[in-house]
C-alpha cells in the first residue's frame, strides 16, 4: 500500500475507516435535515379547515350505531 503523509499498511487502513466513517456520518446527517424539512413542509400544507378547530361536520361521526332486531 502506498504511503500518504508518512501512513502505510495498518495506519492507512484505520485513516480510511475514519475517513469513511466521517463522510457516513455527514451523508446521515443530511439525509436527517432533509426529513426536518419535508416534516416542516408537511405540516404548513394541513388545510385551514382541518388546523383551525372547527370539526361541527365531523364532531358525530362514529358515534351512531345502528342496532336491528
């Protein structure tokens, strides 16, 4: 293996790990913004109807049941 900055064999192979660990780490660290952003975008597109409390067209539903004998 050839030597950079004065590393070779087993200190090169633990330099690339570190170095490979450290670009997964970064790559995770994105992947985890973007989810923050797409759950932020999420939430600012739920309709005014839904956020805004008023549920008089859906405050029943579910809570008739029809019995026949």
């Amino acid at each position: 293996m050839p030597d950079v900055n004065g590393l070779s064999g087993p200190g090169m192979d633990y330099a690339s790990e570190v170095y490979k660990a450290s670009l997964a780490k970064s790559a995770q660290q994105q992947e985890g913004q973007q989810d923050l952003e797409l759950l932020a975008r999420a939430v600012e597109s739920i309709t005014p109807a839904a956020s805004s409390g008023s549920h008089a067209t859906t405050d029943n539903l579910g809570q008739n049941i029809n019995i026949n004998v």
